[in-house]
C-alpha cells in the first residue's frame, strides 16, 4: 500500500506517501492509521488545515525530507518538535509556524486534488469550523 485515503465529511481525496523521501515517518505513520479526528483550520500557517496527534505516542523521527513552505496538497507529519504533533494539509499559501516560530515538517505525501477543492475545503473550516476526518491506507 503505498497511498492514504482522506475522507472529510463526504468528500474522498486520495494521497500518494513518500516512502523513499520520508521512511521513517510514513512507517511512523502507518502504525497509527487509521485515524478518525477532526480537520480544523490552521491559526498560524496561511491557507492550510491541520489535524491535531498530541495523544499519539509517535517514535523519535528525524528530520525527512522537511519543509516550512510547503505546496498545496503537501501533507506534513510534524511530531513535535517545538510544538504539538500534528498532520498539516496545505491548501494554498503556506509558511507553517506556530508561536513558537517557523515549523518544518516532514513531507509524507502529497494529495492528488485540484487547488480549487482544496481551497475551498479549507475556507469551510475557517468559515464552519471543524470537519469530521478519517485518514487511513488506501486498501
């Protein structure tokens, strides 16, 4: 299996993982899934949702294939470094930081959706709140 589902409320978005840039993390990432949590928007980073893994008990992870800039659809695995764990969905401009400043995050996959989609699923959380999401590995 080397693809991820994401499903928020009732759309489907389907993710290309990145096991040769960020292997460790998207074993890390493979003993959790699947999880059912709740998307929200990002209160720092741009144009981005997020999806809050405190409770995990997530591996020491290097740094892999890591940015701060991410691109739209680049989802990041971020396990806390300087701040809580989280996975960051980019849907539009983005420089991913926190109060505590610019954050790098581990690019795992990338989702195969249209800027459109994913702009307009990230306005919904900023206008609506949060979303209902399951993440697992695409069968």
């Amino acid at each position: 299996m080397n693809s991820l589902e994401l499903e928020i409320e009732e759309r489907t978005f389907t993710a290309e993982l990145h096991e040769d840039e960020a292997p460790e993390s998207v074993a890390a990432m493979r003993e959790f899934l699947p999880l059912e949590s709740e998307l929200m928007h990002v209160r720092w980073s741009g144009h981005a949702t997020w999806v809050n893994i405190d409770e995990i008990e997530l591996p020491e992870l290097p740094r892999e294939n890591h940015t701060v800039y991410p691109s739209y659809g680049d989802i990041l695995l971020y396990p806390g470094y300087r701040n809580e764990q989280e996975i960051l969905v980019p849907c539009g401009s983005t420089c991913f930081k926190s109060p505590a400043g610019e954050l790098a995050g581990n690019h795992v996959a990338t989702l195969d959706a249209e800027r459109e989609e994913l702009r307009e699923m990230e306005q919904e959380t900023l206008r609506t709140g949060m979303k209902d999401v399951i993440i697992r590995l695409k069968e």
